[in-house]
C-alpha cells in the first residue's frame, strides 16, 4: 500500500524564541527535530509497511533546512522523501501550507493512507491535518491512539479527554496521530550514512507543483499572525518541611487532593 | 615583630600531628571508601585534649589560647578526613557558647563539650539562603520561659551528634542565636549529605518542629544574634583556612614524596624542570597561606576585628589550596587519578574550601565593602 | 572555509546523544557509586555501531570520517561516562589495524571490533613508564614462527575483556608492536583500577607470562612499534579532547540551569553579575575549545598526522574542561559539593583530560621540541 507522511521541522528546544519586534519565531540557529508527533505518525506508517508491505512518502514543506528532518525520516525507513521549498512559500499560515501540501500530493499520485501528526509544537493548531483531507476529499479521523487495518477497513481509536472513542473508515482517508500511539524508532549511524549518502531528496518549488501565488504565502493565508510572546511564568512551589514521615504524609495528601495519584 | 614558634607551640603542634597519624590517618580511606565515622571518635578528640582548645580550664578547656588551635587544626587536617571537621566546628561554638552563653548554658554544655561527650555545631543554612539573613525561615517564638523553634536548616554538619547546636533563628526583623539540644523532642535529621571530598561527613537537614529552648539557651541579647553570629564566623573561617593549610601541605609532601620515587629513564622526575616548577609553585603558595593564616590567627587571639583580615585570608588561601591540590595530582600523573594516592582524596576534598563557610563570593563582597567604603 | 556542519554530522550528533542518554546515562550512577561496567551496555555501543565509526564498511565498520566520529564523541560524553572510554579505545585500535595490518588481520580483528565480538585495546604504559619507549620492559623474542611476549601493562583500558591487544615490546634496541588476542594462555588481569573520575573503567594492569603469539601478529613491520604509536596517539589525544568538550558542555548547561532557578532574595543567581561572569567565561572558553578540536579533526581526516597540532589542541582542551567543572561548581554552590548533582561528578572525571593519553606536560614537551626544532 502508498502511504504518505506529512512532516514538519519545528524548533529543538522547548524554550523557542521569539523575535521582539515582528513577532515570528527565530527559526536559525535553533537545531530543528521533527514534529514529536509527525514523527509517531511516520513511525506508524513504518510498522503498518512492515504488516501490510507497500511505500512510504515523506512529504515536508519548510526552507532548505527541512532537508535534514527528511533525511531523518529515510534513516527510520521511509522509501521516498519530498522537499517544498521556496521562498514564496514563506508566511503561509495553515490554510495556504494545506493547499501547497495538497498540489504536492497531486502530482505525487493516490495514496492508500496518509498520515500526519496531531499538532506542532510550535504552531500547535492542528488545522493541517484536517484541512488537507479536505482538500483531497478524503475522509479523516483525527486524534488516533491505535490503528487496526484489516481487508481495506480502518478503525481507528480515538483519544479524547477523560474518553476513547472507535471509528471504522475506508481506505483511502487522512489520520492525525496523538503521541501515545507509539514510541517512534532511534536511528543507528548507518542509517544515516546510507540516508545522507545514497538516497535522493526530490525537491519541489512553487512551479514545480503548479502553486496559484495568491493561494500561497502572506497572500494566500486566510490569516494573519499578530503577535507572538513567550508568557510570564510564576513559579509556585510548596516545600514540605518536617520529619520525614510528616512531610510524606502531607505530600501524598497534596498529590491526592490535586488528583494526580489516586 | 616575630614568626618564630615558641617551644611550647612546637609540642603542641608535635601532639596533634601525632594523633593526626595515629588517629585519622589510617581511618581516612576507609572511610572515603563508605565506612562511617566512628562513634567513639568525639571521646578520642575528648580525651586528647582536643575538643575544649578555646574553653577556659574551670569547664574542662584546655585554653590554649586562638593562635595555638589553628597550629594544632592545621596537624589535624593533615590526612585530609571528614574526622578533622569535628574539632574545627565543635570548638568553634564551644569559644562562642563561652563568650556569648549565659552562666547557665556554659555549666551545661560545656563541660561535656571539652570531655568528647557532645559535640557542638552551629547552622545558619536553609534550602533557601546560604548567606541571607532577611531570608532565613526557621523562626522562633518566646513565650513565658521558652522559645519555640520551627523551621528546617541545611548542610548542618555535626547536626546529628548529640549536644548543643547553635541555631540562627528569625524573630520578626531580628535575628537571635539559640542553643538547641539536638536530641531535644521535635529535633530530626535527615540521612547526610554525600559529598564529593570529606567522605563520611555528617552533614545532615535538620527539622525543627516546635521544639522548646529553654531562655537561658539565648546566646547574647535578643534580636543581636546577628552581631554573634558575624564575629563567631570570622572565627569558623579561621578554622576553614587551617583546614585548606594542612591539606596543602599534604598535597605538597605527597607530590614531592612521588616525584622523588617516580624515575624516568632512570632518573627521578623530581630532577625534570616541569616538575621542579610544580613542586616550587606548590611550595611557595603553601607558604603564603601559612603565614596570611597565621597573622589572622594572632589578631583574633589579640583581640582584634577581624572580618576583612578574615575575608581576605580565606579567599586567599582556600583557592590556594585548590590549586595545590591540582598540581599536585599533575605531578603523580595518572597514578593521581587513582583512589589508591592520597592526593586523589586531597582533590576532591580541595574544592569545600571556596564554597562553604562563606564561598569566595561572599568574602569577595565583604572585603570589597571594607576596601571601598 | 566553511564552519557549518553537514546533515550527516548533525544526524550523528543527535543519534549519538540519543543513545547516550537513553542507554548509558542511567547506568552512570550506579557505576560512579562502585558498580563495574554493565556488559549489556557494550552490546548496545556496538549494535548502535559506535565502536567501528573508523573502519570500512568492508569490515562492519561505518566508515564516518574522522570529523564526524569526534563529534559523536562529544555527544556521547555528555553524560559523563566511561563508556566514552569503550569507545575511544575499541575505534583506535580498529583503526589503526585497517591502517597498518595485513588483509587478515583487519578481517579478524577489525570486524570482530565492529561488531562488537572483540574488544581492542592500546597496551603501551608499564609500571615503570608513560611515556619513554626507551623505557619498556615488555619483552618480545622470536621462538621459530612464534614472539613470546612477557611483560606488565599498566592502565591498560578494556585489558581483561577478549579482542587484540597492540602490544609494545621489546627486541633488543627495537620496539614492536604486536596483537595479541587478550586472555589467551599466559595473559591475565588484575581487578580494574578505581579512579576518581569516571568511575567503572575498565581499566586494569595485565600481565604476559610467556604469551606466545604467531608470527603473523606483529602489525606493520619489526621496529615501527613507536612510530605507530605516535600515529595513534595523535588520535587519542583529539578523542580526549572530544571527551573534554562533552564534559565542558555538560558543566556549562548544568550552571545555567542551576543559575536560573536558584533564588537569592527572590531573584535568580542568574541575575547576579559574579555569577553571569562565570557563565560567560564558561561560554566563551567552550566556543575555542571546540572549534580548535574540530579543526584538528578536519587535519586528520584529510591525512595529516597532526602530531603537533593534537599536542597544542589537547594542552588547551583539557585544561578548558577542568577550569569549566571547576567555574560550574562555585556556580552551584554548597549543592555543587554534593553527590546529587550533576556537576560533581563532572569536576572528579575533568581533571583525567590532563594526564591521561599524554599528559600535559609530554604535550608541552611536544609542542615545545617542534616549533624549537
């Protein structure tokens, strides 16, 4: 079976930095990782290509320095990886990457199953997924925490909060992925060498895949990001001071009464 | 002007450096190797003479006089052991509970002290401050005839060894120091703090949860526990710079002591100029360690104020001591990176001297106020 | 002149500490508390195929380039393990069989190295010397087709484990150097060395009575045992700067943690300008540190054999790392004093870069000899 991945490159560090004056995350110098949950996703799509047999498509769109997540991604496994690059892609919001990732996949061809992470963690909108199911008219079910494929029929369950819901589908359809449906594979260094050193990175730009510019870019997003700020954290800390057995006694209580043991 | 010692500072020294080899030395890498501290050793310093060097004789002290318990602390801290802090500290707040204690406290504690049968400590430290009066939070109370202790100190080394601990209090805005009985009800301790040198310290968090000090445990005025604690201080920073001495000088003779016995080539590597340096530099920094510790010494057996002298004095020679150290280990070569040398310990070890009783920072700031007021 | 890393080094460096951190460092404390080196960990170093990252695909290996494999070097050492030292032994020797032995000897050894079968080791230094090959004592005759090797080795890392040893001998005048398959008849270990830093090394003292080893064994030619030597020194040296910049690294991160969330009067020490100077000369000292290591990589991987500039790189790196464990401790204060920090553990290893695969004074000499020529 095809499969595709869509994959995102965001921010190493957890504390990402924001540029004071226009707002926007300063991407350089910042190593970049797959999206944590992209990369479930991808892992996902690896052990379904094990069970099953088939390909998987990695497909990503980001400035040059996504290479390196899709080189990543052929280290897991992945058998094709796809680059969109272009500056006039730069400033798309999420409507304007669906559609750039949707004319992609078009000219890429069917796909039995794609795949996506839930969110970013550094947009964390999780529109993406959603709006390019739509796009491709197929169906989608988002929030998946487990997957069964038997006979062309998918069912997937869903994670909610405080519920699990089952759906059934047909192939073809669009998955989002929460973090918990796996843990993704680590690399070994020959992965890597065969991934940076014998496999192809196919790279496409706006006209390469046939982009309308007002679709694309500032021009093509619906909306329109005004500022970006870090908040102020207040720390808040209680010590539990006393003889051992006291201070325990009060922690569990604590823990308890915040419901995080039971 | 005059920088010899007299004869009977020459004994004095003799006895303790003796007891160092015979007492500690042998205990030391068995404990860096997990073994505790023996039980019975606050009894041996008792019966040595060792534990009451700054009390007068009329509680039990030997009264040695200031100047003569930092040669004999140097001896002492000699084998580089957790044991050396015992009498560093004890004496440290026995001189102090002698000074600033009332008539009552010093009947009570003080001949126990100087026989070996309590062990005094003092602790000012929090999980929150290690130096900030204004953010200490062990507060006390006074009701009737009593205060009352709440609270939770840290790093309190000798915390859970009975007899006296000098515990620095908050009162509202002032601060008071009281003598706690440490196997008073309300009084616990924490397993010890793993350290990376002195392994088997007991250095303990202590927890105080209502625990009754009776008045008479005050030491000096009310709200000028401050002033107490400044001067007794300057006086545990004393004790630091003989600690770091007697540890320089170990480090000295052991890296002159290899570098004679190690050949290269068939010659000693004592005979290489590398080494020749090191063992120079060594020297010459021990050297002046020595005397700024014993100027500082002999003032505060004068009488005099010493806390920029102090300062001054424990910034100097704690870094020294850490630098001597590391040389030290260059010239034993790999054999330095081993835990069967002496230096290997005397490394690791090396480091306390800028961070406690003070760090560097702390003396940095004190001696810079003084210069610059 | 380009400074940025490729895809593939970034990879390598991720992949690497990845591993580091998810199969060695929850091994480090109890390793740091006595407990020996897990043998399941050695499995795991090579099935992630670090232990070939110099060797021909060919033989197992993952042929990375010299550059990349001192990167990853520096990841790994990240968490302060001697494991680092697994590595940097098992790559040497592999490469130095692909570089100078016969085809046999690479595909037994090589490959029994890549695969983790074997374990090699660099078995130069004796009781009796570091440094001076005019100095060995390990003796090799000729007895028909076969040495026979006796002799002791001396901090002999990986020594008790199965796999070849390049053994420096004796015949007469000339110094060979030969492999022998460790453990075999004649070869025995002591139990491994305790060291202050990086504890659980396997490093041991071994001892050749008689060893008999065929003829075929001897690597390269008779009498070039110094000179392959010194190719693989050059090396070692750079590795140990790798293990350095790791450490560095590791002392710098902790202090800014440390400095951010410890509070003084409600503000972070971070704000503090004794303590942002400590961090930025951390900072700054790290940046040369590896920009002069990476530089000295790059020389090598392009052939060179960098005899010159190893020396002068590994003179500063090293000595950088102890000066930044030590900066990360006054950082941390008191805590940094204590087993339950990070920074301690690195202070006790960083010491081990300034003596160990040459000390700084060799390296000095080296330097000195070369440009003085």
């Amino acid at each position: 079976m095809e499969i595709l991945v869509c994959i995102k490159q965001v921010p190493a560090s957890s504390e990402v930095k924001v540029d004071s004056q226009t707002g926007a995350l300063i991407r350089e110098s910042v190593s970049g990782i797959i999206n944590p949950t992209d990369r479930n996703a991808l892992e996902e799509s690896l052990r379904l290509k094990a069970k099953h047999g088939g390909n998987v498509t990695v497909l990503t769109m980001g400035p040059q320095q996504a290479e390196e997540a899709l080189r990543e991604a052929l280290a897991m496994g992945a058998d094709k990886a796809v680059l969109l690059t272009d500056r006039l892609f730069a400033g798309s919001d999420t409507a304007a990457t669906s559609y750039i990732l949707w004319k992609a996949v078009q000219k890429l061809g069917k796909f039995d199953l794609t795949l996506c992470g839930r969110e970013s963690t550094d947009g964390v909108t999780a529109q993406v997924g959603p709006q390019l199911a739509e796009l491709l008219g197929i169906p989608q079910i988002t929030f998946v925490r487990k997957i069964e494929l038997k006979d062309g029929v998918l069912r997937a369950e869903r994670g909610l909060k405080g519920a699990f819901e089952t759906v059934e589908g047909n192939l073809p359809l669009l998955l989002t992925v929460n973090k918990e449906i796996n843990i993704s594979r680590e690399i070994t260094i020959d992965d890597i060498l065969t991934a940076c050193r014998e496999k192809e990175i196919i790279s496409w730009g706006a006209d390469d895949i046939g982009a309308e510019r007002s679709k694309i870019g500032l021009e093509g997003s619906l909306t329109v990001m005004l500022r970006s700020y870090i908040p102020a954290r207040e720390k808040k800390g209680v010590i539990f001071a006393g003889p051992v057995k006291d201070a325990v006694r009060d922690l569990v209580q604590e823990l308890r009464k915040k419901q995080l043991i039971p | 002007m005059n920088f010899d010692l007299t004869t009977e500072q020459k004994l004095l020294q003799k006895a303790a450096k003796d007891f160092a080899n015979k007492e500690i030395e042998p205990l030391a890498p068995l404990m860096e190797r997990g073994q505790a501290l023996p039980s019975n050793f606050p009894k041996k310093l008792g019966e040595a003479r060792f534990l009451g060097m700054l009390c007068p004789r009329k509680y039990g002290g030997s009264d040695i006089g200031y100047f003569n318990f930092i040669l004999v602390l140097e001896q002492l801290s000699y084998p580089v052991s957790a044991c050396a802090w015992i009498p560093g500290i004890h004496n440290s707040v026995a001189e102090a509970i002698y000074r600033f204690g009332t008539e009552a406290a010093k009947e009570k504690y003080l001949p126990g002290a100087c026989a070996g049968e309590y062990v005094a400590s003092i602790v000012f430290t929090e999980p929150g401050t290690g130096s900030d009066p204004k953010s200490l939070t062990t507060t006390a109370s006074f009701e009737g005839n009593t205060w009352l202790v709440n609270g939770t100190k840290r790093f309190h080394s000798l915390g859970n060894m009975i007899g006296p601990a000098m515990i620095v209090v908050r009162e509202g805005d002032f601060i008071n120091c009281l003598l706690v009985d440490k196997d008073s009800p309300g009084y616990s301790s924490s397993k010890s703090w793993d350290f990376m040198g002195y392994a088997g310290l007991p250095c303990v968090d202590t927890y105080l949860n209502n625990v009754r000090v009776p008045a008479e445990n005050l030491m000096g005025e009310r709200g000028k526990g401050f002033d107490i604690l400044v001067k007794m201080i300057s006086g545990a920073k004393i004790a630091s710079c003989a600690r770091s001495l007697g540890l320089s000088q170990a480090a000295q003779d052991e890296a002159v002591k290899y570098a004679k016995g190690r050949t290269r080539r068939g010659s000693a590597i004592f005979t290489m100029m590398s080494i020749q340096a090191m063992v120079a530099e060594i020297a010459s920094r021990v050297e002046a360690a020595r005397w700024i510790t014993y100027r500082v010494a002999f003032l505060r057996e004068k009488g005099f104020d010493t806390i920029l002298d102090t300062a001054r004095a424990k910034l100097f020679v704690t870094r020294v001591a850490k630098e001597v150290a590391d040389m030290s280990l260059q010239v034993h070569g790999a054999y330095g990176f081993t835990r069967d040398f002496k230096i290997e310990r005397i490394y690791r070890a090396a480091r306390e001297g800028e961070i406690v009783e003070g760090s560097s920072e702390i003396q940095r700031t004190i001696i810079s106020t003084y210069v610059l007021s | 002149m380009d400074f940025n890393l490729t895809t593939e080094q970034k990879l390598i460096q991720k992949a690497t500490r990845d591993f580091a951190e998810k199969e060695i460092a929850p091994v480090v404390l109890e390793m740091e508390k006595g407990a020996p080196l897990p043998d399941n960990v050695i499995e795991k170093m090579a099935k992630a195929k670090l232990l070939g990252m110099l060797a021909p695909r060919k033989y197992g290996g993952t042929d990375t380039g010299y550059l990349a494999y001192i990167m990853a070097n520096e990841q790994f050492s990240y968490v302060i393990t001697a494991c680092s030292f697994v590595m940097v032994v098992c790559n040497s020797i592999a490469e130095a069989i692909n570089r100078f032995g016969t085809e046999e000897q690479k595909e037994k050894y090589v490959r029994g190295i890549c695969e983790g079968k074997l374990m090699g080791s660099l078995s130069f230094t004796e009781p009796s010397t570091g440094s001076d090959p005019k100095a060995l004592a390990t003796t090799a005759v000729l007895a028909g087709d076969h040495w026979v090797i006796n002799g002791t080795k001396r901090f002999n890392t990986l020594g008790a484990y199965n796999g070849p040893a390049l053994v420096f001998a004796r015949e007469g005048d000339s110094v060979h150097c030969i492999i022998v398959d460790k453990n075999c008849e004649g070869w025995s270990s002591s139990k491994p060395w305790d060291f202050m830093g990086y504890r659980g090394t396997p490093t041991v003292d071994s001892f050749l009575k008689d060893v008999r080893v065929p003829i075929g064994n001897l690597l390269l030619e008779k009498g070039k045992g110094f000179e392959i030597l010194l190719k693989i020194i050059s090396g070692a040296r750079i590795s140990s700067c790798a293990r350095s910049l790791g450490l560095g690294q590791a002392a710098l991160d902790e202090s800014i943690k440390y400095a951010k969330q410890r509070t003084r009067r409600g503000s972070p020490i971070a704000s503090m300008m004794s303590i942002q100077g400590m961090i930025a000369e951390m900072a700054s000292r790290l940046e040369a540190a590896r920009w002069l290591t990476y530089r000295t990589a790059f020389l090598r991987e392009k052939g060179g054999d960098v005899l010159l500039e190893s020396a002068m790189t590994k003179i500063f790196v090293t000595r950088t790392a102890k000066e930044l464990a030590d900066m990360g401790i006054q950082i941390h204060g008191a805590y940094g004093f204590t087993k339950d920090f990070k920074i301690e553990r690195i202070y006790r290893a960083a010491k081990e870069g300034e003596i160990v695969e040459g000390s700084s004074e060799i390296q000095r000499t080296i330097v000195a000899s070369m440009l003085l020529a």
